[in-house]
C-alpha cells in the first residue's frame, strides 16, 4: 500500500450511522474524521494501557468509597454501643405497678424517634457528614 489515503467502503447498522452522522454534528467535524479517531484508538497498541489506567482509577476510587463505608459502619457500632451503655449504666428497670405506663410511653417515643431518623434521613445533614468535619476532634 502506498502512504496515501486508501478508500474502504464499509456498512453500517442505521443506528450507529445516525449516532455517527449526530457526533458528528455536534462536533462539526466530518464523520470521516471521527471513524479515523476511532479506528486509531482502538488499534493504539496503548489502548490496553489506557484502559487499565481507567480500570485503576476506578477501583481505587471504590476503595476508597468501601474505606468511607466500613468507617460510617464502625461509627454507627460504637456509637450504638456507647449509648446502650450509658442507657443501661443511667437507667435502672422500674417496679410492676410503673412497668405498662412506662411501657406505653416507650411505644410512644419509639414510634416518635423513628418517624424522626426517617425526617433526618430524607433531609439531612447527616450524623456522619457532622463527624466527617470534625476529623480532629477526639473523645476518649
């Protein structure tokens, strides 16, 4: 072959001759140009590195995300776990004759505290948005 142009008559499906003829478009460039683009990134001998590059990218970003996570889920355990302890340090059982109106109350405000976390949830900020800003701060 010689170094010059070479002529190729190729088919397209109707659909991605219309995407072609629309990218084109939008990009005022000729459709002859973008299939020259394409055809030379997809035979780049780089391409594999390229993608493996994006792959990377990708999953440390993920990571990243499951670190967040794990961190939010510790958060919410021991946050858990401090508040049941004070509860239960602060707080002792009370006698029969207390027991079902103090039962009755507690129905009352659980069903209260959980139509409120549901209010917090849709709303926001979030607990953890808070601590997330307050990285520096420590409590032992």
């Amino acid at each position: 072959m010689s170094g010059g142009p070479v002529k190729r008559s190729i088919r397209l499906p109707a659909d991605l001759a219309r995407a072609l003829a629309d990218h084109a478009r939008a990009r005022r460039a000729s459709q002859t140009a973008i299939i020259e683009a394409a055809l030379a990134s997809f035979l780049s001998p780089d391409a594999a590195d390229r993608l493996e590059a994006s792959l990377s990218r990708r999953l440390d970003r993920m990571t990243r995300d499951l670190a967040r996570l794990q961190w939010h889920s510790e958060l919410t355990t021991e946050t858990l776990a401090l508040f049941v302890r004070f509860w239960l340090t602060n707080h002792v059982a009370l006698p029969d004759p207390y027991g079902q109106a103090a039962q009755a109350a507690g129905k009352e405000r659980w069903a209260r505290f959980v139509e409120t976390i549901g209010r917090k949830m849709e709303s926001g900020p979030r607990f953890g948005e808070k601590v997330d800003k307050c990285e520096n701060i420590r409590i032992d």
